[in-house]
C-alpha cells in the first residue's frame, strides 16, 4: 500500500496532477540564427541537413514566420565549431569531425573509439605501481622491526 500526501490528493479523494515548473523559454532571434548560419559558412540547404529538418523549415526560422528552437540553435552552434555546452567542456571546440581540446590537441573519433583502452592500461598500471610501493613499504617496516642478526666470525 502507497501513502500518498494529502497535498496531492483533492476534497474528493481524486487525485491533483503536480504542476512542474519549467525553466523560462529563451527565445531565439531569427536574425541571430541566421549570421549563426552565415558565419559558420553553411547554405539553409547544409544547415538543414546538419540539423536533419527540411530546407522550408530553416527559411522559416530565418524569416521569423516560426520560433527557431533554442535546441536547434545550440547544435548548431556546436556543430559548426563553437565552444561546447557545460563547464566541463570549457575551451574544447568541435570542427567537423574533429574535437579540439583546450590545449590544440585534435582527436578523431577513431582515436576516441580507442581512449578507453588508453585509460584502462593507465589505470591498471597506476594500481600495479601502488601495490609495489605499498609491497617495499611494508618490507621495510619488517625490516626495521625485526631483531638484528649475530654474526660469528670463523675463524
């Protein structure tokens, strides 16, 4: 059985459907989504493709006839190179099928398929390492806790 709070259910013993509050809509100019286009070098044609809607809907947003989509707005800011969503991202850029890290670096997604491996074997010999130190560690402790040794002297 299911306690539910009496918050949540009405004078009638029916119960209330929660209204969640959505974060404010950020329109998008259409004009700003235009020179987004015009910058990044692309056609309505190309800009459609990228974004996978048609040629008309893209006119559309750029005549203002219809409300361009923040999300649509966004991947095409970062599919034509601009700096990627999120503080984690800070300073990485994406171009084409390239992702360019703060520092220059380029990646390929063929080399990206294969970072995983990269960070295993980094991480298996980072664990490997420790053991070993923790190995001399506790080798000298023995050491140092152990009696010394008599020697004789034969002569």
């Amino acid at each position: 059985m299911v306690d539910i709070p009496a918050r949540q259910v009405s004078a009638g013993g029916a119960l209330v459907k929660r209204r969640y509050k959505r974060k404010p809509y950020k329109p998008i100019d259409y004009e700003r989504f235009r020179q987004t286009r015009l910058l990044a070098g692309l056609t309505q044609t190309e800009a459609a493709c990228l974004l996978h809607v048609t040629e008309r809907t893209v006119r559309l947003w750029e005549q203002g006839r219809h409300p361009v989509p923040y999300a649509a707005f966004k991947l095409l800011r970062i599919l034509t190179g601009y700096a990627l969503p999120g503080d984690a991202w800070a300073g990485w850029q994406l171009h084409g099928e390239h992702l360019t890290s703060p520092g220059g670096r380029t990646f390929t997604a063929k080399e990206l398929g294969w970072m995983w491996l990269t960070f295993a074997m980094a991480r298996n010999w980072q664990e490997q390492r420790l053991a070993e130190q923790a190995a001399r560690s506790q080798a000298r402790e023995a050491a140092a806790l152990s009696p010394p040794s008599t020697l004789r002297l034969v002569k």
